[in-house]
C-alpha cells in the first residue's frame, strides 16, 4: 500500500486562505518530543479520514503517495449551482462521500448524491487510472458506510419512514442561549468536527426510536437484504477487513445507556454482542478492527472517566486482553499496526471524558503484557492483562479538540497521520514514528508556539459525553 486516500475540504477555499497555507512551515521537529512532524496537505479544510469511517469531501477525494508524499485530486465534487452556499448540509449532500478504500482492489468507493431520483448512486474509482464506474443506486433514505472484503456487498442503514430524521428528534434544533459552541467555523474539518450539543441531540435521537432497516446491498445485482429491523439508533457499521460475511455495527447513543458492540453475519444470523457490561457506569465504544480482522478492539472503561483499557476481543480463540493506561495516556481513538507491536493514540483535552489535566498529545503506546506467576488461576474466560508504555509524538495543545484528529499508522510502520486545526484551518499532518537524529536547530520549534504564529486564537474546551 504506497497510496493514502485523504477526504480534502477545500472547495470554499479563498486565495488568501491558499496564500496562507503556503507560508505555514511544511516541517518541523516538536521541542517537547523530538519527533519530526511534517505538513501532508496544502488545502485549508482538509482532512483524512475518520479512524474507522469516512468523511464528506466537499472538493473531492484525493490520493496520498506514501513515497512522495504529493497528493493529487481523484474524483472531483459536481460544481455547486449558481448562488449556492458553499457551507450547510446542502453543499455537503451534492459532494461525494468517500466511503472506504477497498481490501481486493486499487479502489475507493464512494457515494454521491443524485438530485433527479433524490437517491444516493454509489461508485468506485481506480485510484491509479482514474476511471470511476457506477455501481448501484441506494434504496430512498439509504446510505452505506463499508463494503465487505471482497467487494461484492455494501452495508448500511435507511429510515424506513419518510419524515427527516432532524424533524422527528430535533437534531438542528437551536442551541440554548449562553451555550458554548463548538469549533469556529474557520477551524471546521467536515465531519471529524464534534456535532454542537453532541450529548443532548445522542439522548433525543436514541429516544426518538426511529425505524430503521440495517440492510446490505450486492455490488452486481442491486439486491438489497434487511438484516435487521430496529428502532434503536444504528450505526458505525464496518465490514471485517478478511471475513466478507462478518459484519461489525452498534447501537449509538450515551455509551452507559447502551449494549453498544455487536457482530452480524450477511445473511442477517448470529447477531451477537460483543462486549456486555457486569458494572454499571462501565462503558465501551470506538470499536475498530485490527488489521487481520482476528480482533476487535474498543475504548473500555471500568468504570466511566475512571479506569482506562484499549481492550481487544479474538473473534477465533474468544480471548480478550485488556492493556490498562493512565488518565493522561486515554485516547479519543486509537490505532495500530498488523503486526500489533505498536499502537498509537490522539489524545484528548481536559474537556473529554478521561478529564486528563495533561493529555493533549499524540501518543505513541508500547504494549507490554503483564507476566503471570507460575500457578496463577487463568481461566480461558479470563481477561489477559497488559499495560500500555505511552511516548509523547506532537504536543496538541493548540489543538482544538472539537476536531477529533484520527490517527492511524503508515503501512511501513513509521509514520502516524493525523489531522489538526492547529493552524486554524485543518490539514492532515504525519509524525514520524522514530526521533529525529540530530536536527539543525533551525528546525527544532514548540509546536503550540508555532502553531500561535499563525492562529493566535485559544484552543476552546470540549464537553463530551460518551
């Protein structure tokens, strides 16, 4: 894999905004780590990808090469009409909506909207020639979020009322007077940006009970198969990354209301939850795959903004291991490589849920495995213990944390890519994974000192509520 594909929102960009992106420096070495941090996208507002689903590109999907680390457009977005706002959910419907890089082939499928069916047709594209190829067109309401590893089935969700989805649970209701808002809109990167009210509209929207139909539909056919009818609040499907039958969901909503892990075969049997809480305020979620599809890993916590796990359940075996960190080592998300010697974290800013006084950082976390005493009971039902070993990679506090910046390892292990608001607008950024060996000092700069030169404004505080 020497491509990256990245989900660029630059269509709105002005020249000075260009202009700006230009002077921002393209490198530098972090004073506080070490690590050298380089600089992957030119275009304000851009973003990579959610750390397991992916984001809308209002300019287009764009290709990284690993090797050169130049990116290029790969399928453009319509051009807006005449007068039209180039913010809103408007703009972001007639944009393509990049879904996920396929496990067979050199493509990335993608949705866009159709105006004259108001239908969403989905598609893929050759990442190496360009040539895109119409796929199917999704049933009224529908979107999908993952295709299955052999690229014949796409998963995903519709309402299987009319009525929109803002109306029937208030979703863009206006926020109280004298709330906090989110991010400014100058510091906006699409989707990865925290919804304004996250907590409030997560109650309503599990409350509304809305029907929903989970459902896959075949790539050659069109047929669409309901795999579950629900009026729970489904989402965060994704395909296993080996298995083409095995598909991951949950149940959204404040995590310590909800059984939230759950597994699915294709022909709607063996729903299964993966992870069923013994304590109450105990919560898990952020659920991934790792790279082999073997296992399953979450955010768990025992209990809530208390103790810290990155838990992983084996799918074959049924063993789960649980790697304990401290409360400045927690994570919005995290990461891994195939080989699962290292993972990596994002961090989070006092405002989350670990309330970590000193966690804002992108963390690189060695796991260790807790040796057992000759003669410890162990039981096959046993969690294993582990402990993380975390290393400061970039210092993020001037990073606002209403844009989650998603990490995930480069292919080769020696990268970790994010993306940051740090300068104001979003760009994707990458760090290496080992220090840098004796930079000039030219190079060598704070990074929230840096980032001040060039967005003088305060990072505002997150309240999340998982």
């Amino acid at each position: 894999m020497r491509r990256m594909i990245l989900a660029a929102l630059a269509a709105a960009a002005s020249l000075s905004s260009v202009a700006l992106a230009a002077n921002l420096p393209a490198s530098w070495v972090d004073k506080d780590t070490g690590h050298r941090i380089i600089r992957l996208t030119n275009e304000p507002g851009s973003s990579g990808f959610y750390f397991n689903v992916n984001a809308y590109t209002p300019d287009g999907i764009h290709v990284l090469d690993l090797a050169t680390l130049k990116t290029r457009l790969l399928v453009p977005n319509p051009p807006s009409p005449p007068g039209a706002a180039p913010t809103g959910r408007a703009f972001f419907r007639r944009g393509v909506h990049a879904i996920v890089v396929g496990h067979k082939t050199n493509s990335v499928f993608f949705t866009k909207f159709d105006e004259t069916s108001n239908r969403s047709v989905l598609y893929k594209a050759d990442v190496y020639t360009g040539k895109v190829t119409k796929l199917v067109t999704l049933p009224p309401r529908a979107m999908v979020a993952t295709v299955n590893a052999d690229e014949t089935l796409a998963a995903g969700t519709y309402n299987e009322n009319p009525t929109p989805p803002s109306e029937e649970y208030g979703r863009n209701r206006p926020r109280p007077s004298g709330t906090a808002s989110a991010a400014p809109p100058g510091q906006r990167g699409g989707f990865l940006v925290q919804p304004e009210g996250k907590g409030e509209m997560m109650m309503r929207r599990l409350a509304a009970h809305i029907p929903v139909v989970l459902f896959s539909i075949n790539l050659q056919t069109g047929k669409v198969t309901a795999l579950l009818h629900s009026t729970d609040w489904i989402g965060h499907m994704l395909f296993s990354p080996s298995d083409p039958t095995l598909l991951m969901y949950c149940h959204e909503g404040l995590w310590h209301d909800v059984d939230r892990i759950w597994m699915i075969h294709t022909d709607g049997t063996h729903n299964t939850l993966i992870h069923k809480r013994t304590m109450a305020m105990e919560i898990a979620g952020h659920e991934f795959w790792g790279l082999d599809g073997e296992t399953i890993w979450y955010d768990w916590q025992y209990p809530e903004s208390e103790v810290f796990y990155l838990a992983g359940y084996n799918l074959e075996t049924h063993k789960r291991v649980a790697y304990h960190m401290s409360r400045n080592a927690w994570s919005i998300h995290f990461n891994l490589t195939r080989d699962l010697s290292l993972f990596c974290g994002d961090g989070g800013d006092p405002g989350q849920v670990a309330d970590a006084p000193d966690g804002e950082w992108i963390e690189l976390l060695h796991p260790e495995m807790i040796p057992l005493p000759p003669g410890t009971l162990n039981e096959p039902s046993f969690w294993q213990p582990g402990v993380f070993h975390a290393e400061h990679l970039v210092n993020m506090s001037h990073h606002d944390y209403h844009l989650e910046p998603n990490v995930r390892f480069s292919p080769d292990k020696k990268l970790i890519i994010f993306t940051s608001n740090m300068f104001g607008r979003s760009y994707v950024f990458a760090v290496e994974v080992a220090k840098a060996v004796n930079p000039p000092a030219s190079e060598i700069h704070s990074t929230p000192e840096l980032a001040r030169q060039f967005n003088p404004t305060n990072p505002t505080p997150t309240h999340e509520i998982r």
